[in-house]
C-alpha cells in the first residue's frame, strides 16, 4: 500500500543554517519521518472505503527497523507528490535532490540529509515551503489496539519501505519535523543557554548594585560626614592632645573622653549625651592653655561645684556664661 506521511521542515530562519556547496546545491537536515504515534488518514487512502477515517499506529518496531532506516539512503527528493512512484523510468522528470545515506534515529524521529540540486526545489525551500512528505509502501496489520499514549489505532504500519521525499506545501505532522542544520540546532541552544545565564548574572548584579546603594550614601552625603567627623577629632585633639586616636569610636565616645579629661570620669559618668556634647563645644571653643587640667579652671570648677545642694539646670548655666565672660581676663583681675 502506497501510503504519504508529511512533516514541516520549519520556520524560514532555520534555512539559513543549511550548507551551500560549491555548485550551487543546498545540503539540508530534516526530520522526515516520527514514530510511536496514531495518525489520521482518509478510508479512501488506504483502501477502505467504507470508512471515513482510519487512525493507523506507527509502530517504533517497525519505523526503526534497520531495512526501513536504509530504505531512506538514496531516495529521490521531488518537489510535490509525483502522480506514480519514482522509477528509473520518471526519476528525470521528477527528482530535484536526493537523500543521503547518512540516516539516523533522533528520539521519536528519523532524521535525514537532504541534497537539493534544483534551483526551483532550492527557491521554494528559501520563500517558505517547509513541509517534506514522505511517500512510501508499507503493509497495514488490521488488528486494532492502543498506542502506549492511550490513542486507540485501527490498524498498524508493516514493512516500511520509503520511494521518495516531496517538499509540499502543506503536510500532516506539524511543526516537529522540520529542515535545520544540525550543527547549527546545537549552536543555537548552545547560545540561548548562554544568554540565559548572562541575562540571570545580569539581574543578579542589578540587585547587589541596588542593595548597596541602599546601604551606602551618596558620595555628597559621604563627604558632609567626613569633614564633621574631621572637625569633631580635631577639637577632640585639642583638649587630648594630638597624640589621640579615634579610631573605632563613635562621636559621643569622642565627645565623652575629651570631656572626662577636664571635668573627670566620675562627673562625666553621670551626664547624659546631650550635657556631654554641650560641655564639650564649651571646652572646644575654649583657648588651649586654659583647658591644663594642672592650671585653676573657673569653667571646671563651676562645672564640679555640686555646693551644700544640688545647682538648678539655670544656675549652673549662668555660672557658665558668668566664666566665658570673664575667660579674656588675666587670672589676677578674675
């Protein structure tokens, strides 16, 4: 029973990875044939009539059976069905290529090089003709049954034998089956793996970038902390001396050692940071010799003299003023 089964041989793109010889010819790859499914065909087809539709089992036995695969090499490649098989009688009128012997099992389907050497077959294939049907002879086993997928089949394909390859118009089995350079197929998952990962690394350092900036001020905001920080030491190292190290201490550390070197650990201890930081811009403004904690300091005392009771927040600021003011003076004349 002569029997057409058709395949796609895919988008337009992939033609581009087909390989040119030297005379003009296009060597392409196809898949051309798929097995382990049920296909549909018309009861005229195959010779029942009183049927309008047989569903025919492609047995993976049968379609990989070695005289079928080899059944492939060789065969004529025609543009359209020819109206009778291809023999040496009509192979000049119809062939425009061949298939080569190179043919071989790709999973469910069989794939073949394909040589097409007219310009008209090399034309059609480049304006978007990407359907091949297989025309071939086969027996039909009439024992129905169930495919592994669970399609039910009325019959099953025997003794495979391929005649020829048509590039068609439309054909039977969809996009699955479709021409492309193999090499090139490869290339093309090599690269979209590729770009897949550059485009995750991509994301990736999207995010750290933005978490960082997150975490870290602008460089306008960086440098207003540094010259505080800056000036903060400097009039700490007035009052320690220039030997003094701040690193690793934070503002109020800084504030509350410069502090306790005047007034003492004990009083310092019990201040808050706020009587902290205005002591301390007391003590910064005040000229260096008068900060000796050897020399008489008015302003210490002041701030050491608790008195018979504990001084009022307003006394104790007035006894503040009272010593700024008179700071200029020599220390008889006080």
């Amino acid at each position: 029973m002569h029997l057409f089964d058709r395949f796609s041989l895919g988008p337009a793109a992939e033609i581009a990875g087909a390989r040119p010889l030297g005379n003009g010819a296009l060597v392409v790859q196809a898949r051309a044939a798929r097995a382990g499914n049920v296909q549909v065909y018309r009861g005229d087809e195959v010779a029942r009539p009183d049927l309008r539709e047989v569903r025919i089992y492609r047995d993976p036995d049968e379609i990989f059976r070695a005289e079928s695969l080899r059944s492939f090499g060789h065969k004529p490649v025609t543009l359209d069905h020819p109206p009778e098989a291809v023999t040496p009688r009509t192979w000049r009128g119809v062939a425009r290529g061949h298939v080569g012997d190179e043919v071989v099992r790709d999973g469910a389907f069989v794939r073949i090089p394909m040589l097409l050497a007219d310009s008209a077959a090399i034309a059609a294939v480049q304006a978007g003709r990407r359907e091949v049907s297989v025309g071939y002879t086969c027996d039909l086993d009439w024992t129905p049954g169930t495919a592994p997928d669970g399609s039910p089949y009325d019959a099953r394909q025997t003794r495979v034998v391929v005649d020829h390859v048509a590039i068609v118009a439309q054909g039977r089995a969809g996009p699955d089956c479709r021409i492309g350079d193999a090499d090139l197929e490869r290339r093309l998952a090599e690269a979209e793996a590729r770009a897949q990962t550059a485009e995750t690394a991509l994301a990736q350092r999207d995010g750290e970038v933005a978490a960082l900036r997150a975490r870290v001020p602008d460089a306008q905001a960086l440098d207003a902390l540094a010259a505080e920080r800056g000036a903060l030491v400097a009039d700490a190292r007035r009052i320690l001396g220039d030997a003094f190290d701040p690193a690793g201490l934070t503002p109020e550390s800084i504030r509350r050692q410069a502090v306790a070197r005047i007034l003492g650990e004990a009083e310092t201890t019990a201040m808050s940071p706020a009587a902290v930081e205005g002591a301390f811009r007391v003590l910064a403004a005040t000229p260096r010799p008068a900060l000796s904690h050897q020399a008489a300091d008015p302003l210490r005392d002041a701030l050491r003299d608790h008195g018979p009771a504990p001084r009022t927040p307003e006394a104790a600021h007035a006894a503040m003023v009272e010593t700024l003011r008179n700071a200029w003076k020599p220390a008889g004349a006080r």
